[in-house]
C-alpha cells in the first residue's frame, strides 16, 4: 500500500497577512482548496494513505481533513524546517518506499509523481526526486542534485551560495523516498536557514550507497508555485479558467478590462 507525506507545517509566510489565519493550503483554486488538489493528484497516481504534517497554529487543516478516512495528521511542534516535518511521519508510512509532496507546488495532475514511481519500480531503485532545470541565479533558491550520466544522484544541496551549485537541476517538491530517510533525518543537523533540511538527509543516504534517481518533469508538465503571492494569483487564474462553471466568468472579467 502506498503511503505519502504533506509537509504542511510551514507558516507561509511568502503569503502573509492571509495565512495568519488560514493555511495556505486552504486557499482555494478554482473552487477547491490547493490541499484538495494535492489529495487529487496522490490519488491519481495510487496513493492509499496520507500523513499530512501540520503545525500548531493550522488546526483549520484538521477540521477540513475531518471525516476523511485516508488521511491522518501528525503535528510538528517547533518549526525546525522540513526534514523536521518530515521526520514527524515516521511509523506511519510502511515498510516501503513513500511519496513525500510538497503542498506549495502543483503540476496540473499527476504524471511528475507517476514518472517518479515508474522509475523506481522499473530499475528497483531506493527512491526518486523530481528535477527541473532553473536558471544559474535561481539555484540558491532551490536544493540542487549533480548526477551520474545514469540519471542516479551523486551529491545534493541545499540553497547553494551563488556560484556553486553542483548543476542547473532544482528539486522539485516531489520525492519517493526510502524508509531508511528517517534515520538519516534523525542523524541529520540543523543546515541551510538553521533548519533540518531534506536534502541533507538525502545527501546521507547517497553518500551511504542509496540508489536515487533524478527524474525531469514529464514533457508538457510544468511546476506552479502556489506558495508565493504571484504564483498563486497565476495558479488560480488557471484553475479557474479549466472549471467550466468559472471559465465564462473569468474571461469576461479579463474581456471587460481589455475593452474598457
Ligand atoms: C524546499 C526544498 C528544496 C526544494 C524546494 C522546491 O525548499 O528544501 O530542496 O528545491 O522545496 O521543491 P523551500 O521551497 O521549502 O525553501
């Protein structure tokens, strides 16, 4: 049975004031909040049970996810960053490998996480991480992989200084992971930010012989950032825009200021 973890524990600050009082992951694309969409898209690729991580603060999380009988929560007292949140899933997510994805990116479905999943049955690999090219300056705001000519990783980082990121692939927000992650996170201290970082936990595992590839998005897949406040405004013009019962409303809207 396939589990995931959300890491939902972040306070979105990129968003503030909204999220002081609600999460960002209950704003609403189209008519539904992006967390409805990421449940939609673990579904679609064979996701049984979610743990969604969630903090002090974001309770509204546990009230929306109430009566959903696949989803549990677990909490994250202090926030120590995402390997941190990441870390508070452990025991619950089985003896194989999981999905972990992070709700402040969606890719309009779920052929990225597929391609994941397909890449570590096919060539029996320890896990898989979602990569895509950025530009040069954007490294810093990413974890940046170097890999081997096979696609598997060789050295992680997290938010390179400028000039020194191993390649030009950002990690993704979509990750396959082994349940040997946790102890690795356990063993992992506070790095990029003060925080426990992931990607250093990853970057143990590889360096211990863990067989992880690299996957690109899917041709025609792309990322949205729906945890900045232009990425979401983007987000949710196009989630609107596919909602049949919105999409006459929105181009009017757009139709009146182009006219008018
Ligand atoms: C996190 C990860 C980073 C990754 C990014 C996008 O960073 O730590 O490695 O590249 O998500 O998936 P954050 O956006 O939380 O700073």
């Amino acid at each position: 049975m396939l589990h995931a973890v959300i890491p939902a524990a972040g306070r979105g600050t990129r968003l503030a004031p909204v999220t002081r009082a609600v999460p960002k992951e209950l704003l609403p694309l189209g008519t539904r909040p992006v967390l409805d969409h990421v449940l939609d898209e673990l579904n679609a690729a064979g996701v049984a049970r979610v743990v969604l991580v969630a903090a002090p603060g974001k309770r509204a999380l546990l009230e929306h996810l109430s009566g959903n009988p696949a989803v549990s929560v677990a909490w994250q007292a202090d926030p120590l960053g995402l390997g941190d949140a990441v870390l508070q899933a452990e025991g619950e997510t089985g003896e194989e490998p999981f999905v972990v994805a992070l709700p402040d990116a969606l890719f309009g479905g779920p052929a990225a996480l597929r391609a994941l999943l397909d890449v570590v049955a096919a060539r029996d690999l320890d896990g898989a991480v979602a990569v895509e090219r950025v530009a040069p300056e954007r490294a810093s705001h990413y974890g940046i992989v170097g890999t081997h000519g096979d696609g598997l990783i060789r050295e992680l980082v997290e938010k390179p200084a400028p000039g020194t990121a191993p390649s030009d692939l950002a990690i993704a927000a979509r990750y396959v992971l082994p349940p040997a992650i946790f102890a690795a996170l356990r063993a992992t201290e506070a790095g990029s930010g003060g925080e426990v970082q992931l990607t250093d936990a990853l970057a143990r595992l590889v360096a211990a012989g863990a067989r992880i590839a690299a996957v690109p998005l899917p041709a025609g897949v792309r990322r949205q950032d729906v945890g900045s406040p232009a990425g979401y405004a983007a987000a949710f013009v196009d989630y609107a825009l596919a909602d049949p019962d919105l999409a006459p409303a929105v181009r009017d809207a757009f139709d009146a200021r182009r006219d008018g």
